[in-house]
C-alpha cells in the first residue's frame, strides 16, 4: 500500500480533540494538509500511511485546539494598569474614556493590537472575537500575524476618533465587513457596546444589517447592577427584557458579562439560544457580579470565556480564565461539581466557536477543520504527577507551558519564539506608547 504524502505530521504523547466523549487519545498523531487536520491516529498508524514533508515530535506534551477569547479589546493592551482598582463607571467615565479620546487612533489600535496578539499567542489563543474602534488596524494586524479574527463592527450612540454617529460606525462597519468577507480567518460580528450606550433606532438598524450579513451580535449586557437600576429609571424594564422585547435575543447575541440575571431571564436565554461570554477576572476585578454559569448551563445556555481588555483584567491568558471560571461557578453555586474541567475546556474552546458561527472550521480537533492547535508542556515539575489530562491542563497548566501554535496549519509560536511578529520591535513600540500615554495621566 502506498503511503499517502501530507506537509505535516505532529506526534505526541496526548492527543485532547474535545469531543462530547472528552477523549485523552494517547501516543497519538495529528495529521495535516493544506492548513487542515487530515487525520487523528495512533502513531503506528501514522508512521504505515503517511509520509510528510515536515514531522514534529512531542513526546511530553498534551496537543490540544487553541483557545478561543470570545470577548477582548485587543487595542486596550496599551492601556494595560493605567487605572486600577476602581468601579467600573468611575474606571469608565474618570479615565478610560477619557484616555481613549485622547489616543485612540488607527496607529494606536494597530500598536495594541500587535502587542494583545502576540500575548495572546504566547498563552495558546488561536482566535478572538474584539470589539473595538478602528478595528480595519486589528484586522491588519490580524491577517500578517496568521492569527483567527471575528472583528467587531461596533456601534455606539455618541462620537468618537472613529465614527461621528451611528450611520457612520454602520457605514464603516459594512466596509470592514465586505473588505475580508473571503478571509479564511478573518470574519465580522456587529458590536453594539452596551444597552446603556445603544438606542432603540441603533438596535434595530444593527438587527436588521445583522441579518443581511448573517453575522453575529457582540455586546456587553447585564454587566452591573447599576446598569440595570439606569434601565429601570430610564425605559421602566431591565436591559434584557427591552432587548427581549426589541428581538434582539436570538442565537445570533452574544451576551458578556450577564453578571446579573433573574431565573426568568436565564430561562429567555435558553429559549431564544443566546450566547454568554463570561469575563470571570474582569468580573472580579471590577467587582461586577458573579454570573450564574452553573444555572446556566444547567438550561443548555451556552457558555464561553472571554478575558475582557487587559485594561480590566489586565492579562489575557485563557488558562487562567478557564480555571477561574470553573472556580467560580463550583463557589456561586456551592456546589464543587458544578462546572467539571471538561466543561471548562469546551467553554473556551468549541462553544466559543459555536457562538461565532465557526464550529465546522475550528474548536475542536477533527478531521476537515482548520488545523487550529497548540502543544503544552506537561514535563514540569508543576505537571507531574498526570492523572487526569483535562483536569491538568484546566486546573494545573500555566500559558507559559505553551511551546508551540499553529493556525491553519502554520506554526506561529515555536519553542516559545513568535515566528511572524518582532517581539523586539513590538515591546520598543508599546514602551514609547506608555512613556506618552503616562506623562499625559500624570
């Protein structure tokens, strides 16, 4: 029989897909072609039926899909510690706000952008879904360093450096939109930021544009519970019940934060098949509120984890997001099975890709998708001893254990060296950023 040729064959001593099975396949290989998985098998068959052009070995490592950060703000990298330790409407409106009217620019989002991808990469994050201005300098950034991008088209009522009104952040979005609308990795969602800075008229003009495109809605919801005493008082119904009533639950929504939610509002979500993006670090830092993740996944609501803006957070590291919010969910719920590390894992990975509409291209390791994944490093003292993979990796393993990434079968990090950024360059440009920046704040 003859052997079939691919470019790349991948060996290692734990293969994780994420399958509803939550299969550790040992001594297995993953085979890929043209940017996609071809083949999981054991490694004797591997080496019977494929002979590759390149063939790598990771003989104490777990194989895994990347993460998924279904909720960022790349650009907000640059503005990692400027404020801490404050409320959410002081941090807003006494700083950030303010910062981001002073800096925000096409070079400064191309600047944090940069610098938000190559952490992200470093911590095994294959994908983000942002929600930012000037979010053609993310994509830029997105498509040369080989990462997988869902770009906000955001929309909010008042001005800013990049759009003057809601028609124009329309406008631009739909350009963003139909410039990488044949991208293999780049795709758009609308990005709405929050009831509290969206009309009615916004709403709509977004819900019905969303369709058109057949996109999704990104948009924090339920974040505190100041927003929703500021609904009360000014429609007469919490958030989600006006956006319940505007149409705007649908599987299309995704939901952040949704720290604050009734029973009944738990139950809309079910019904309508929304999407959450739980931030748990950011939540906890800004003392937002707790989400309830284990009633919701009790409903089949699915969930997913995002890490917010490294502003509030302030890393974007995705293992410890995973942990946290299995932490949290177990202490919420007062209940230690409440969310198992399996769980975990599918939030940020395959759901998060499900929210997105990118479930068939990546999320999990099977064969026809995108060969999206990275290696961790499971020889360390802090992974031994390895009873349970899944739990290892969602309870026990540190981003700086992530050797190496591919996304569509290139390798983007390789022995922890990024292959397709300048990492000396990136932390020159994002130091004079700071010296500005800071020397303004102060």
């Amino acid at each position: 029989m003859s052997m079939k040729k691919v470019d790349l064959i991948i060996h290692a001593r734990w293969v994780v897909p994420v399958d509803a099975k939550n299969s550790v396949l040992e001594h297995h290989s993953v085979i890929i072609h043209n940017g996609r998985i071809v083949a999981v098998v054991s490694q004797e068959k591997a080496q019977k039926t494929y002979t590759a052009d390149s063939e790598q070995r990771f003989d104490n490592h777990c194989i895994m899909p990347g993460l998924i950060n279904n909720h960022a703000h790349t650009a907000m990298s640059l503005l990692r510690g400027l404020a801490d330790d404050l409320p959410l409407m002081t941090w807003l409106n006494d700083h950030i706000w303010p910062a981001e009217q002073q800096w925000v620019s096409d070079a400064f989002v191309e600047a944090g952008s940069e610098l938000a991808i190559a952490e992200m990469l470093r911590g095994g994050t294959t994908c983000f879904n942002d929600m930012y201005f000037f979010p053609d300098a993310t994509a830029r950034v997105a498509d040369e360093s080989g990462i997988r991008a869902n770009l906000g088209m955001v929309v909010i009522d008042f001005p800013t450096a990049w759009a003057s009104d809601v028609d124009e952040y329309l406008h631009k979005g739909q350009l963003l939109h139909d410039h990488y609308r044949h991208h293999s990795r780049i795709t758009t969602a609308y990005a709405p930021h929050a009831p509290y800075t969206v009309s009615d008229d916004a709403l709509n003009k977004v819900m019905t544009n969303a369709e058109e495109l057949d996109v999704p809605i990104h948009m924090h919801i339920h974040e505190t519970a100041d927003e929703i005493k500021q609904s009360l008082e000014t429609y007469g119904v919490r958030p989600l019940e006006r956006l319940k009533n505007l149409g705007l639950l649908s599987p299309r929504l995704i939901a952040v934060h949704m720290t604050q939610l009734s029973d009944e509002e738990i139950t809309w979500c079910a019904d309508a098949g929304v999407h959450i993006a739980h931030c748990p670090e950011s939540n906890l830092k800004l003392a937002s509120g707790f989400s309830p993740i284990a009633k919701l996944t009790k409903k089949k609501v699915n969930v997913t984890i995002g890490t917010d803006g490294a502003a509030s957070n302030n890393d974007l590291d995705m293992f410890a997001e995973m942990r946290q919010a299995a932490l949290l969910a177990k202490a919420v719920a007062e209940d230690a099975t409440a969310i198992p590390a399996s769980t975990a894992l599918k939030m940020a990975t395959i759901n998060a890709a499900k929210s997105l509409g990118i479930d068939e291209i990546t999320g999990s390791l099977t064969k026809g998708k995108s060969a999206d994944l990275i290696a961790v490093d499971f020889s360390g003292i802090e992974s031994t001893p390895c009873y349970d993979v899944i739990s290892q990796l969602v309870y026990a393993t540190g981003r700086h254990q992530v050797s190496d990434v591919w996304v569509e079968g290139k390798q983007l990090l390789r022995d922890r060296h990024l292959t397709t950024i300048n990492e000396t360059k990136l932390i020159e440009t994002a130091q004079q950023w700071a010296i500005k920046i800071g020397h303004s704040d102060s």
